[in-house]
C-alpha cells in the first residue's frame, strides 16, 4: 500500500497562489517528500519546482495519474478538479482537493461515484475553516447553548474587479455555506439569493438567504470589492448569542485615530488554518485514514451553490436537493 512508506511522496497540482502555499507547506513538514509540481503555465512550475527541491511537470493529468506517488493536491483551476480527482482515486493516492469539488452539482456527484466504487473514503476537500481556530472555538461555545436559531455571517473579500455571479457564489460563498453545515451540523434545505447592484455584467455584494433542516435561519453577506478581507459569523440560540472571535492584530495609535489594521490578504487571514489543514491530512494519509471535511461536503456544498445561482437567475426560492448520504460518509 502506498501509505506504509516511511516518507510520504506527494504531487502538488496546480502552483498558483494557493497551489504554491500548499506545496510550500508540505515540503517543510517532516517525512514528506514533495516529489512534483504541476502546472501547464510553465513559469509556475519552473519557480516552485527550482525554489523546493522537485520535479516540474507541465502536464497535471501525468502527476495526477503517477502510481510513484502516495497523494496528491488538487489546486488547479476550478473545472479540473473533478477530472483529475477521479484519477487521483484510480491511481491509488489520497486526495486533498481543493474547493469546489466541481463546478456543477452533476460533476461533483460524479466524483463521489468514483470514490464509492473504491470502497473508502480517499478524498479531503480543502474547506480550511474546518480548521479555522476561530470557526472551532464557535462551534464549541454553541454546544452549551442550546437550539440554534439564526445565523449571519458577512464574508468581506479584496478584488481588483467585481467578478460574475458563478465565480463568486461558486469560488467564495461555498466557503459560507459549508461553515453553515460543519458548525451547526445540519444541511442547508432551501434558498433565496440576491444580488446588488450590476457593474457590467458583474456585481460586488450578494446576498444568501438559507433555511436549515431544523428551521435555522442563515444570512450569509458577500463584498467581492471591500476594503480588507475578513470573515464573522454570529449565531443567536436559545440561552445565549456566540460570534467568532477576531484575529490577533496590533492597536495602532496613530494621527488622532485608534487603528487594527484588517489587511487585503485571505492566505494571512486563514494561514495557520491551511497550516493546521494539511498537517491534519498528512496524518491522516499515515493513519490510511481519511478524515476533515468529506466530499461529500463538497457535493453538499455545490447543491447549495447551484440553487443559489437558480434563485438569482429566477427570482424564486429553490429547494436544495437532500440526497441520502452514502454510508462512507456518515
């Protein structure tokens, strides 16, 4: 089996911002060797590949489908990931595949077909606020506090230029809507979305309205344009009210004014998040064990991504599809 080798040998698809830190991340955890990087834009896969010590291939499907390695990381562009995930699986390797699993709820369940053939769970999706200490020490406070009854978070994000509707609901809100699963357990049954104002054929400020199974009612506030990249969740309940807590930033006193400077950065804001993500899945790989966020989180996920896009495009409330969670997953 692959994952009894003493040192794991891992392939990084993808060496973009967030392929880049992962594989930056890996090389410098103990008994991992990062053997590639892949990347078709050869001056990526050149420079990660020169500054870490490995292989650079222009070809994802080769690392991808290389039986020399024991995982993989999927950081490629959005609409590979179902593609390269089911040859990841065929080839033998864990999977760490970053979000969204797909960019339609048909190739995600596809996926999941590919992975319920194998027998086991071998894929974790990248959802990092799993991982979040923020997220997790919310999650722990609601446990004392009984039914959860409303939940709004506001997801501040930095771009140069307001993005389609797809991207941003798909790349960035499917963050939100799976925080809403993981927190409070339950799945996301019914939709309503808005959009601000046009820029173009784009917007900035989108706006999710969920109802969960249990009748929590889940606000979810998206800025594509804003002026520091921060994510808060408040959760009112039963016996009491829990919101993430803030992240430690210096006061600065300054020119009459008492600052915390938020900054523009994501990788920043969520680092010791993806830190404590890909440690987790290299231990997890060790243990032949699967373990955070399933794809079947990422199928969860995408079903709300799909019906939020419906109700913007139709003005209607959409009912999420609540299949029957395979029995690897439960």
């Amino acid at each position: 089996m692959h994952e009894h080798r003493q040192d794991l040998r891992i392939g990084v698809i993808g060496v973009g911002g967030m392929g880049e830190f992962h594989a930056r991340t890996l090389a410098a955890l103990a008994r991992v060797e990062l053997v590639a990087v892949a990347d078709p834009y050869r001056p990526n896969a050149d420079r990660v590949a020169s500054d870490l010590g490995c292989a650079a291939s222009y070809d994802p499907m080769a690392v991808a489908t290389d039986t020399s390695l024991d995982a993989i990381v999927i950081a490629s562009p959005d609409a590979t990931h179902p593609d390269l995930a089911i040859a990841g699986l065929e080839a033998g390797h864990r999977v760490l595949c970053e979000k969204p699993l797909a960019t339609n709820l048909a190739d995600a369940r596809r996926v999941v077909d590919a992975e319920l053939a194998v027998g086991e769970r071998r894929i974790q999706m990248g959802f990092m606020r799993e991982y979040d200490p923020a997220h997790r020490q919310l999650q722990a406070a609601l446990a004392d506090l009984g039914r959860l009854d409303a939940w709004r978070s506001v997801h501040r994000n930095v771009n140069d230029a307001p993005r389609p509707i797809t991207q941003i609901v798909g790349q960035s809100l499917v963050h939100d809507f799976h925080s809403v699963h993981f927190v409070t357990g339950e799945p996301i049954v019914e939709v309503h979305g808005f959009c601000g104002r046009p820029i173009g054929d784009s917007y900035r400020h989108v706006v999710a309205m969920c109802r969960t199974a249990s009748g929590l009612q889940a606000v979810i506030e998206f800025d594509d344009c804003g002026f520091g990249y921060e994510v808060t969740v408040d959760v009112l309940a039963e016996h009491g009210d829990a919101a993430t807590g803030e992240p430690l930033r210096a006061l600065v006193r300054r020119d009459g004014s008492k600052l915390k400077v938020i900054g523009p950065d994501w990788f920043a804001y969520f680092a010791e998040a993806y830190r404590i993500q890909d440690a987790a899945w290299v231990a997890s790989i060790r243990a032949g064990r699967a373990t955070g966020p399933s794809t079947w989180a990422g199928v969860r996920a995408q079903a709300v991504v799909d019906a939020v896009l419906e109700s913007i495009t139709t003005g209607a409330t959409v009912a999420v599809p609540q299949d029957e969670v395979p029995a690897i997953y439960r």
